[in-house]
C-alpha cells in the first residue's frame, strides 16, 4: 500500500488545541537537566504541545560536543510527566530506538546524515517492525531530507519507515549541504520539497528554519516562507540561553523569541474561493504553451547549428561562446527583476539539452557514415 492511502494523523489528539502551524521546539541538545526543564517549561507556557532535544549529537568532525547521550532521557521523560509535552528525539541506530523508546519518547526523527543511508534507515525499519502494533500506532517518526539533493532517496527513507507498519509519518525539510560560503547553512531548494508533496500530498512536511538558515535572524522569514508554500509545520531550536549553546548556538532562540515570532507570522487562509485566479492561471497556461512552443524552435535552431559544426568539424561545445551567453543573458534577466541563479539555471539546462541534441546529430551521422563504409567494403568483397 503506498503512503498516500493510510497514513494517520502526525498525533494520536488531532484536536484543534495543537493549533496552526504545528511547532515543534527545544534546543539542539539536552546539555544538562535543569537547561531541559527550563527551556520545556518557558515552551510550554508558550502553548507548544511537542518538545525536541537531541540526545545524540553526531558531529562533522570528533572533539566537538556529541550530545549526553541516554542518560538525558531521563530529563525527557521528566519534561512529559511536569508538562504534559509530548517529547521528541533523533534516533540514527537500532540501540537509540530500544532506548527511546524505552523513555517514553513520543515522536522520533531520522536526520540528514541517516536518512541518506538506505542500510541505516532499514536497521531502524526492522526495529519497528517488531514493535506491537498499537505502540508502533501510537509512535510519531518524521524523516528528514538527506543531506544530499536526492529526492528519491528521500521518499526511499519514507516508503522503508512506511512499510515497517508505521503510519503516523511526517517529513522534514531542513535544507541541503552545498560546497562554499552561501547566505544559508543548508541552502532550501524549495523545489524538491514542492515536489515531494505533487507525489505525496497525504504525507505532513514541517520545515526546520534553524537548520536551513543557520543563522536566528533567518528563522522568522523561513518559516513565513514555508506557511505560504503550505507546509504542515514548524520544528525550531530553541533554548533557555542560546548563546551558551554547546552546538549550534547560531541558530537557536530563546522560548520568548519563538513566541513572538509565531505570532507575527501570517498563516494562509485555507478555503478561499479561487476563480479570481482563474483568468490569471489561464494566462500562465498560454504563456507555458508559448514557452514551450519557442523552446522547440530553439532546439530546432540548435539541431541546425549541430550539423554545420559536424560538416566543418568543429566541436559540439564551445566554451567562450557559451560563457559570453550566460553572462549577457544574466545582465538581461537583473534588469528584468529576476534571480540570477534562477536563470542560470535555466541557461545551464537549455545549454545541456542542445548539446545533448548536437551529439545525437554526430553520433547518428557517424552511424550513417560506419553503416556507408561497411556497405561499401561488402561491395567490393563481392566484386
């Protein structure tokens, strides 16, 4: 059965009390029992019904702080009976489930670094497999994006958690790895979520601002940004003081910022009518027609271009000419009010498929001309 046809709802209380959006908070890593209880009772008191901390804190490079480990269940297990919060934690082994599960924990999640291992997430299928059915009904797992853009990885990690029998079942987008220094941590590439969600409409996403942005100034426009693309909810690091952080103190804000962030946030009014859209969206439709209808033209063009270089010789792709487009074109599109890795991206696509259609063009030519010779050579063996 596929994941769109039987999931339940993220929490066993799918009462109207849990608010929207759903927001899960807490700090990166429980570092001491009284930061735990102080952090959970200021969320609390906030109204947040999920608290999160990391037991378990793999770490890039060893010599960093790598979380408490078990013993700080303890102090999630205390979080739930003073506060009546449903608790959360990453699990990343066999042992971290039968542990966490062992405390209580109510909702575990599969970060980055596991999620994009396919060995790693089945160890933790075959886990809750076994569970009883009406434990493994009551449990919430979450899986984030892997590190990579991959998105069929992704819904791999999704569809192994799913047939392990679980079916409260969310994702969680907290933004991609790239090389270099960029204006996000973990830079979002909001398409591959969207597109998640075009193939599993059914399935909750809640967006992780802390780790996309990296930085807490940037938690308050991601998440606006994550409401107006519809997702199901907010996990944010949050801690009683996060500059003292022992990991990943950029990104955490303290429970008072949290709360007047969620309130400044606009949520999209779900039901409006939409047939005022409905002559804006048929313009869109012609205009994509007309796109592709030009697109067509333009690899027609580049087909032409393809058989002349191969009548004279001359390489499929030429560097300086296709380094001087990209720039123009670039210096165009700012004038016109658009992204510049947009159109790159763009150019760079449109550029891939033309040489990709040049080639066709010279490997079937010099089939055409193997073909020729080897007639020609069974000619002459006749004569």
């Amino acid at each position: 059965m596929s994941i769109n046809e039987d999931l339940l709802p993220l929490f066993c209380d799918d009462s109207p009390s849990w608010g929207t959006p759903l927001v899960m908070a807490g700090p990166c890593s429980a570092e001491s029992r009284q930061q735990v209880l102080d952090t959970a009772a200021a969320l609390a008191a906030a109204g947040i019904r999920v608290f999160r901390a990391g037991v378990w804190k793999p770490r890039t490079k060893p010599g960093g702080f790598e979380g408490i480990g078990s013993p700080a269940l303890e102090w999630l297990a205390e979080v739930k009976r003073t506060t009546g919060m449903l608790v959360a934690t990453e699990v990343a082994t066999e042992r971290h489930v039968h542990e966490a599960l062992h405390a209580g924990v109510d909702v575990i999640w599969l970060g980055a670094r596991t999620s994009a291992n396919p060995f790693a997430v089945q160890e933790i299928a075959n886990v809750l497999a076994t569970l009883p059915e009406a434990r493994r009904n009551g449990l919430t797992v979450l899986v984030k994006n892997p590190v990579n853009p991959d998105l069929e990885l992704w819904i791999g990690a999704l569809e192994r958690i799913h047939r392990a029998g679980v079916r409260r079942l969310g994702a969680i987008h907290r933004g991609f790895s790239s090389y270099g220094r960029h204006i996000y941590r973990n830079p979002p590439k909001w398409r591959i979520p969207i597109e998640l969600h075009r193939r599993l409409p059914n399935l909750p996403i809640i967006c992780d601002p802390s780790h996309i942005g990296g930085k807490r100034e940037l938690i308050a426009p991601l998440s606006q940004q994550a409401l107006d693309m519809n997702f199901n909810g907010l996990i944010v690091e949050t801690h009683c003081t996060p500059d003292a952080a022992l990991s990943d103190a950029a990104q955490q804000i303290t429970p008072e910022v949290l709360a007047y962030t969620l309130s400044s946030l606009k949520v999209p009014t779900v039901g409006v009518t939409t047939e005022s859209l409905g002559l804006l969206r048929q313009q869109i439709d012609r205009i994509d027609d007309d796109l592709l209808e030009l697109l067509a033209k333009r690899m027609r063009v580049a087909r032409d271009i393809g058989c002349y270089k191969k009548e004279h010789n001359m390489p499929v792709v030429q560097e300086g000419r296709y380094n001087d487009l990209m720039e123009r074109r670039v210096r165009s599109a700012e004038t016109l009010g658009m992204s510049t890795d947009f159109i790159r991206t763009i150019l760079a696509t449109i550029h891939e498929e033309s040489v990709r259609q040049q080639l066709e063009i010279c490997s079937d030519t010099a089939a055409g001309k193997t073909d020729a010779d080897s007639a020609a050579t069974g000619e002459k063996a006749a004569k």
